[in-house]
C-alpha cells in the first residue's frame, strides 16, 4: 500500500514521463494517439461510410471491402503491417507516425459504420426537400443530411473515443513508450513494485475512460438515443451518388451502365 | 520490369518449413482454443452479471455494476498483462507456486484476462437485450404462473438472446481478434508464431499475411454465421407486442 | 469492357504512386549529404539501451551511437527499434546504423554487415536461481525464457542438446524485464541472456541468482549494424570505431557505464581486444 502512494506521488512520471526535457510519454501519450487517429479516422470514415450507402455498386463494393477487411483484422497486426511494411515500399516514418497511421486505419473503419449508421437515420425526406430546394447533391449532404447525422452519431462517437483511448495501450509492443510500457518500465526499474505500478496504470486508464463513457451516456440521455434498426437501407435509388466526384466523372459513370 | 520499388524479397517457403510450420500450427490451434474457451465462459459470465444488474436486490446489482465498471473501462492488454504477472501472486503460496510452475500457465493468464475483459461487453449487451423485451413479452412470461427464475430461463433469456444475436456475435468476433494480445504474455499463438519467425529469419511479411488472411477469414465466416442464425432464429416481435390488446 | 479499363488505370495509378526511383549513391555520400545518421536503439535492455527515471533515452549504445555521429561530422537521429526490428529496418534502410546490442551470429550476416570490431564482448549465461540448477545438463526438459528476437530460442536448445536428450521447453518474452518477473515469479527456471543486462535488470536482486554453470554458454560480440553492401559506410563507421578506441574516448564512455564507478560495473572486462598470451592485452585495433 506504501509503494502504491509512492507511486502516486510520482504521477508526473505516469501522466508525462520527462517531458519537456525529455519525449512525450504515458498516460498523455495516449491522449495524443487517440485525439490524432481519431481525427485522422474521422476524415477517411466519412468517405468509406457515404460510399458504403452508395448505389454505385463500384463505389459501394471496395468502399464495403475496405471497411469489412480492417474491422476483421486484429489491430495488433494492423500496428505490425504498418511497422514493418511501410519501410518495405520505401517510406522513413518515425515510430510514432507508423502507430497513428495504424491506428487511424482501425478508427477509420470504425468510424465509417457509425457514419453510416448516423446517415442513414437521418429521413429520406431530408434528403428529397433539399434536392428540390435547388442544392446540388454534394450540397444535400454536407450542409443538411451530415449536420443532422453528426449530431446523432456524437454518442457513438464519444464512446468510440473511449474504446479507441483503451485500444492505444497495443502499441506497447512496438516499443511506444505509453502508459503500459511506463508501468514496465517502473516494474523494471523497480521489480518489487511490480502491484504498485500496475494499480497506477489501471488508475490513469480508468479515470479517463470513466468519464469518457459517462460524457456518452450524458450526451446519449440528452440527444435521445440512436436507433439504427429504425432505418431500412433499402431505399436507394438510381441518381443518388453519395461521393462527390467531378461531373465529368459522374458523367462517364452514370453512362456506364 | 520491377514495378514496385519493394526492399524486400518473399521468400513464401519460409511457413512451409520446419520449425516454422510447426510454430503456426500451434498457434492456430492455440488461437482457436482461447477464442472458444473464452467465448464460452465470458458468455456464461456475462448473463449472470447481466442477470444480477436487473436484479431488485441490492447485493446482487451493485458489485455486478462495480465489476462492469472496473473492467469495461482499463484496456484488456492491461488484464492480460495483470493476470500473468501479478494474479498468482495475489493467491496463497501453494497456489501461486502451482500456477506458475505449470508451463502453460500464460494460455490460462491469457484465456482469464481476456474473459474478464469481454463478459463486461457481453453482460451489458445481454442487459440492454433483456431491458429491451417488449411489455407484452414481460406479461406473457409472467401470466405463465412460473417463478421469477423460471420465467427468465426459459422465456425471457431466450427472448433476449435472439433479439441481441448480432452486437453479441459481433463482441464475439471481436474477442476472437482480441486473442491476438495474448502474445505480450508469451502464449505461443498465431500472432506469437508469426513475430517469432520474423525475428529468427527476418521475413515476417509472408507470415504475417497469412495470419492477417486466416484472421480476416474466419472473421467474415463468423460474421456469416451470425447473419445466418439471425434469419433463422428471428421471432415476429410485433404479433407479441399485439397480444396486449 | 470500358469499366475494366478504368479499373485497370486506377490500379496502375495506385502502384506507380509506390514505385521510386533507387538512388544510386552510396550510403556515406547520402548521409554526409542529409546530414543526419539514422542510428537505431532499443529501449529496453538496460544498461545498453533504455529509458531512465526521468524518462531519458540512454545507455552505452546510445552514447557511442552519438560520439559516433559527432565523428562522422553529422547529427545523430536515433530511431527506436526493438529486438524484431533491429535488423529488419536495417535491411529495408529505414535506419543507416543498428546500436542495439545485436551479437554477431551467421543467420543475422546474411541480412546486414558487421562494423569491425565487434565493440563489446560479452556472451549469455542462462541465469536461475542460485544452486537450483546445477549444470547446463541438468536445464532439459525445463521452461527456459529469452528475449523475443533473441537467437537463443534455436541457440539454446541445440546446446542443452549436446549434453541431454530432454528437451526443454521455450518461451519468449517481449523484453528482458518481463523475462526477469517471469523468472522470480518461478514462471521458468532459468533465463537466457546476455551476462551484464541480465546483471542489470536483477539489479539489486541480482544476489539471488547466478549463471548455470558460472559460464558464458555462447558468445555475444556485439557489432555497430550497417546495411548489406555498403563497404565505404562500413569500413567508415570500423575506423572510426577504432580510432574512438585508440583516442580514448571510447574507454571514457566504456569507464561511465562499465567502469569501477560506472552505472553498471562489470566485473568481466568487455573491451574488444586481442588474446592477451600473444599480445598483452591490446586493444583490437587495426595498424595503419
């Protein structure tokens, strides 16, 4: 109990490691990696969601592949593809850059179902009312269907962030010097203070992802809770192109039939 | 024409050779038989935590909401990781020197963590399935004039479990890809198997990607699975619900 | 037939955005150029490498790896590596020198070369409780850690076998600090790792352990790592290594780290040097 406090008392050690002096590391660290792939997700999840609801079976099907091949990949290969391919075809990426790439990857197709989810509870009508208004499709969807959907996926969002935040301790292995790897780190230093460092550990995860899931469940009461089963996808209709392209393109798709 | 600038030359006998077949086939199996096994106890786990939150007794609701709490919110890298170092140390000696002496002990470490970790997920989604019957449903099981416990082992989990088959096959999935972490503790599985012949030959890419392919495999034929059974199993709420009137 | 044709053109976008041109100029004239070296460490087998109290990079490698780099006239980048990656990224180029307590072995040649000389000479033990085990004999047919990446997971077991037909049985951990935990929670008997970093991860509890045997049971000559093929940057990096040697500055960061009042004293001297019945003890240095 004693080395648990003393422990405690060292949480600069937990929370930032020696920054400045020194790199970023532990508990902050996380933050940092979860906030950047999330981020970085978000903008790629955008993309494959709208394109797994879109009509064009071109578009939808490597849209849908895309997705369905990362969401069954464990992540931990995922951070191993990307640690050890991306210096294979050349690119010098620091560790930290090939962590965040992997884990924006696993957000990203994460992201896209709750994307798809939120786009697709938003009423057709919506979608209708707008295009008759005189809006280009593109216009439909980023100034009246996404605001709506954002709205009802921030739920979903926030506790994504709390699985993603849980799900940035795997990179441990490749050597990043996170939360996990400073609890080791001390249990190395110090090996009889094995029980302290871990509580310690446990403690900065479980703060963080408790008010992480409380900030959902708050956020979910007050925009009342997401429904995805309300909404058949089946409603799809022919002139309906979710991806923004170029008329030129769009053109020369449409016509391909 | 070498048209992609790779710094790398496949090699793809490397899995086909000895020691290293022998290392995958291991690991396959290895990675089956955690997935399972813990499927199976984080399921039985999960519904009684699930029975015991919507329980009215106190005693029963409040460590189960204690326990979901806990574990839901620390990385299960971390129960993994606590179940092989630190657990055995917490028991009384003999059993400490029992669990650590047994040389797969870091198979057992890693079927536990990774049981505590998914039978919270799956006790909240069994919960949301059960608080999520509809009225008419709840009245028909209690117009049936059996106890409480009856009523909810006989009507109302199998109610339950139908209407939450598809987020619990995907936790399921999900645990099966969970396993994966079991190599931070040296449980000699697929993801094991594949890092350890990447650093004896320095060639984990062809390795490595036919564990992604198996991993991704099995996933998606799970995924079937489930939307298979889903089909099948598929009761009409709403002549349920109508009952009422 | 058309839309074939568009898939086609993307999949050849998609790739020619990998493809890149190979440079042609040798390693030493790309690093003088770029005016950095990539130097590749680990983090986790202290006193080598590793990340201290205040949560600094350091240790014998890393500090050679920079009087290296102010040798070599250019800032030093370290990158993180770790017992896996050490050679791979060393293949790939994504590092120009490997520090981290790589020892030279055949398999690893293959992949890389070698700076000459090794820089520091240690060997492996197989480290267990004391007077649990008596001989190397005795470790068939028990649980036996190593590092992952280690090559003392086929190394060991082909030596044990020499002297018994039971086969013991081998597990291998992400870092030695792990290795260590499971070795004093009894998780495995013995623990196979290099003499002075399993001194220094027992640290204070080193007095409850011991090598099997009081020996070294393979030699560890650590090498500075440089890719496969490159003979100017290596013979560059072996001069240098060796002039560190003769100038002094090497024994001054061999004295920090190893000396009698160093972080980690090592009781075994660990300087690359000649055999002392021929040539007294003097350091492995190439003459002019």
């Amino acid at each position: 109990m004693e080395f648990f406090f003393e422990q405690l008392a060292n949480w600069k050690y937990y929370l930032i490691g020696g920054y400045p002096e020194a790199p970023l590391t532990g508990l902050s660290l996380n933050i940092v990696l979860a906030l950047l792939s999330i981020s970085i997700g978000l903008f790629f999840a955008v993309i494959l969601g709208l394109g797994r609801i879109s009509c064009r079976r071109y578009i939808r099907y490597p849209c849908s592949a895309c997705i369905d091949i990362v969401r069954s990949t464990p992540l931990l290969m995922i951070i191993f593809w990307f640690y050890f391919f991306l210096p294979v075809i050349g690119a010098k990426l620091h560790l930290f850059w090939s962590a965040v790439i992997a884990l924006s990857v696993y957000a990203a197709a994460y992201q896209a179902e709750i994307v798809r989810a939120g786009v697709l509870a938003v009423p057709m009508g919506q979608m209708e009312a707008s295009l008759s208004s005189g809006m280009s499709r593109f216009q439909a969807m980023a100034f009246i269907i996404l605001p709506q959907a954002f709205k009802m996926m921030l739920p979903s969002f926030v506790s994504f962030f709390n699985s993603m935040f849980k799900s940035t301790s795997t990179v441990y292995i490749i050597g990043i010097v996170e939360l996990t790897r400073t609890g080791i780190i001390i249990s190395q230093l110090k090996p009889n203070r094995i029980f302290a460092a871990y509580a310690c550990m446990a403690l900065g995860f479980w703060i963080v992802c408790y008010s992480l899931s409380f900030a959902a469940q708050k956020l979910e009461r007050k925009l009342g809770i997401l429904d995805y089963e309300s909404y058949k996808p089946e409603i799809c209709r022919d002139d309906l192109i979710l991806i923004p392209l170029p008329k030129a393109v769009k053109k020369y798709l449409t016509t391909q039939k | 024409m070498k048209f992609l600038n790779l710094r790398y030359d496949f090699d793809w006998g490397i899995p086909f050779r000895e020691p290293f077949l022998g290392w995958l086939v291991t690991g396959v199996k290895l990675t089956l038989l955690i997935a399972v096994v813990t499927a199976v106890l984080s399921l039985v786990i999960g519904t009684v935590l699930a029975i015991m939150r919507v329980s009215r007794f106190k005693i029963l609701n409040i460590p189960a909401k204690i326990y979901v709490e806990t574990v839901r919110n620390i990385p299960g890298l971390f129960w993994l990781l606590f179940f092989y170092f630190v657990f055995p140390q917490l028991l009384p000696s003999p059993l400490t020197d029992a669990l650590n002496g047994y040389v797969y002990y870091s198979v057992i470490a890693g079927i536990l963590g990774l049981t505590v970790d998914n039978s919270a997920y799956v006790s909240d989604i069994v919960r949301t399935g059960i608080l999520g019957m509809p009225r008419g449903y709840m009245e028909v099981a209690v117009s049936t004039g059996l106890n409480r416990l009856q009523q909810l082992r006989y009507i109302i989990l199998p109610g339950a479990f139908r209407t939450i088959l598809p987020p619990l096959g995907t936790r399921m999935i999900h645990n099966f890809k969970n396993s994966s972490l079991c190599m931070a503790i040296a449980a000699p599985e697929l993801t094991w198997a594949t890092q350890q012949i990447e650093s004896i030959t320095f060639r984990g890419l062809e390795v490595t990607f036919l564990a992604t392919v198996f991993y991704i495999g099995l996933s998606l034929a799970m995924a079937a699975i489930v939307i298979r059974l889903e089909k099948k199993w598929k009761i009409n709420m709403t002549s349920i619900t109508s009952m009422r009137t | 037939m058309k839309k074939n044709s568009l898939y086609v053109l993307l999949a050849a976008l998609l790739f020619a955005s990998f493809a890149s041109a190979a440079s042609a100029e040798s390693l030493l004239d790309e690093v003088t150029k770029r005016g950095t070296v990539r130097i590749g460490h680990g983090n986790a087998t202290p006193p080598m490498n590793y990340i201290d109290e205040k949560g600094q990079w350091t240790g014998f490698d890393v500090d050679l790896g920079s009087a290296i780099a102010e040798k070599l006239g250019v800032k030093v980048e370290r990158v993180l590596v770790d017992n896996k990656t050490r050679i791979a990224f060393l293949a790939n180029r994504s590092i120009d020198i490997s520090l981290a307590n790589i020892s030279s072995t055949r398999s690893r040649e293959e992949q890389m070369d070698y700076a000459e000389p090794p820089y520091f000479w240690t060997g492996k033990i197989f480290y267990a409780k004391k007077g649990k085990i008596k001989s190397i004999k005795e470790l068939g047919g028990m649980k036996i850690g190593v590092d992952q990446g280690s090559n003392a997971f086929i190394a060991a077991p082909q030596e044990i076998a020499k002297y018994t037909d039971k086969k013991p049985e081998m597990l291998s951990f992400q870092n030695s600090a792990e290795g260590f935990l499971a070795l004093k929670q009894g998780k495995i008997d013995a623990y196979s790792q290099d003499a002075q970093i399993m001194a220094s991860v027992a640290g204070s509890l080193g007095e409850e352990y011991e090598a099997v045997g009081g020996s070294i049971w393979s030699p560890g000559l650590y090498g500075i790592g440089v890719p496969e093929n490159e003979s100017d940057f290596r013979d560059k990096i072996s001069f240098i290594l060796q002039d560190m040697m003769k100038d002094g500055s090497y024994e001054k960061i061999y004295q920090k780290w190893f000396g009698a009042k160093g972080v980690a004293p090592l009781p075994i001297n660990a300087r690359p040097r000649l055999p002392q019945d021929t040539f007294g003890n003097m350091l492995y240095i190439w003459p002019d």
